[in-house]
C-alpha cells in the first residue's frame, strides 16, 4: 500500500496543485506523507524540513537539474533547510529560466506571427510557454507546441544553462537530509546515470514510467551502494499516488530527514 508520494509539484513550479489543494489530494489518495519538490525551486510556503496537517505530512523538497558531462539528470533534495548556497545557486538558475523564456517567447512570436501573453516571471517553465502558445491565435496545441515547437530540437528550442553535478549535490547535501536521483530509467543511458548513485545516498525506485521497465539495474544501486529507496508518482496534476512507497521505507526516509 501507497503510504508516501515523495515527488509531487506545485503551482510554484510547473504543477497545478497548491498547498492548500495539496492536502486535498494527499487526503483523497489515502496518503500519510507528500513531498513537494518543485523544480529548481524551494517553496516559499514550507519553512520546515517536515510539516503536519490533519494526519498528512508534508515533505519540504525540491528537484533540482544538474549536468554531468553531456547528460543532464535531475537530483531530488528531501528536508530543506534554507541556506545561502542555495539561496545563490537557485536565484542563478531562476534567472537562466526567466531569461530563456524570454527567448522562446520571442522565437516563437517571430516564426507564428501571434502574440504569446504570458507573465515571465521565476518559476517559469516550458509548460507554462506551451499552455500560452495553446491559448494564442496559433494554429498549434499544447502538445504540438511543447514537442514540435520548444523540445529539445525544435525551431524556437532555447537550452537552459544549468549547474554542474557536483555543485548541485554539494550544495542540497548541505541543505537537505537525504539527497538522491530523481526517475533514472528515464534518462539516454540509465547505467551512466545509476553511476552518478555511488556520490549520492539515493535514489528513486518507484516511479510511474511510460512503458513497463525492469527496476532491476536500480535496486542492484541500491544494494552496491546501500541507498535509500525512495518513489513518487511525479504529479503534475492533483492525482497523487500513481506511485511511491510503503510506511516502512518512508521511514527511512524520514529518519534521514530528522537525524
């Protein structure tokens, strides 16, 4: 049983959930725990590492994007603790986005010819562009504008500059309790992205993947490198629980949360 969904989005990032919702979703899906984990973003709502409300608890969390090489992986921080390390490195990274989408919006004026009314602000996300592009006079949808228009590869694609990988994990090591790879059968190549693993304490096990994968080569991380299992269903919208983990294993998780 789904006792804990430790990867879940807010509207302060690319979700549609608040925190006010949030507690409404996690009560419907039966939950005893949540993780907020907006993207490159701490949530300005959540001043503790964990917080409680009518039975549910709350998870202070953030997804942050590294690269490493030619790979760009996602690290997943659970009980943030603000410090100014990550204050600067997530207000450097905000003003990458906010600039990007300034780009796109201007690619994307330029080559449809339409207005895209959208409010650029931090937390600005590819989604948030493609929803707008939908609401325009432009003759494309949200799904045609997200893949066709600015996915990687498309005419109005602008890449974000993104930290490093050994920044991104020093810098939540010090913030969070338990810092780990977020989904890593989703990346080009798993086996180069389950390496990264052996620097971190982590590492996300149940996921809702696309099509059936074998979690094999991740519990085999698990086991090498002792991690901790963790799991969400990655809710962008308020439909929580399309994975995650039992009460047991969320409290492993918790106990690193607590020290």
């Amino acid at each position: 049983m789904i006792a804990a969904d430790l990867h879940v989005h807010t509207t302060n990032s690319d979700g549609s959930l608040t925190l006010a919702t949030l507690w409404e979703a996690a009560a419907r899906a039966g939950l005893e725990a949540v993780a907020v984990t907006d993207h490159d973003r701490v949530h300005p709502g959540l001043d503790r590492p964990l917080m409680s409300r009518d039975g549910i608890e709350i998870v202070h969390g953030i997804e942050l994007g590294v690269t490493t090489g030619a790979m760009r992986v996602d690290l997943l921080g659970y009980g943030v603790r603000r410090s100014q390390r990550l204050q600067e490195l997530l207000e450097t990274v905000q003003a990458d986005r906010v600039e990007r989408a300034r780009q796109i919006v201007a690619r994307l004026e330029d080559r449809l010819g339409v207005e895209v009314e959208i409010d650029i602000a931090p937390g600005i996300h590819r989604t948030h562009i493609a929803q707008a592009v939908d609401r325009s006079d432009a003759p494309y949808d949200y799904r045609q504008a997200r893949d066709e228009l600015i996915g990687d590869g498309g005419p109005c694609h602008v890449p974000r500059t993104v930290p490093g990988f050994d920044r991104g994990r020093r810098v939540l090591s010090e913030a969070c309790g338990l810092v780990g790879l977020a989904h890593p059968l989703r990346y080009a190549d798993p086996e180069q992205a389950l390496a990264l693993t052996a620097e971190l304490e982590a590492v996300e096990l149940a996921y809702p993947y696309e099509t059936t994968v074998d979690s094999a080569p991740v519990e085999a991380a698990i086991d090498e490198y002792d991690l901790v299992a963790t799991g969400g269903s990655d809710a962008h919208d308020d439909q929580l629980a399309r994975a995650g983990l039992d009460r047991a294993t969320y409290d492993r998780v918790r106990a690193k949360i607590v020290g």
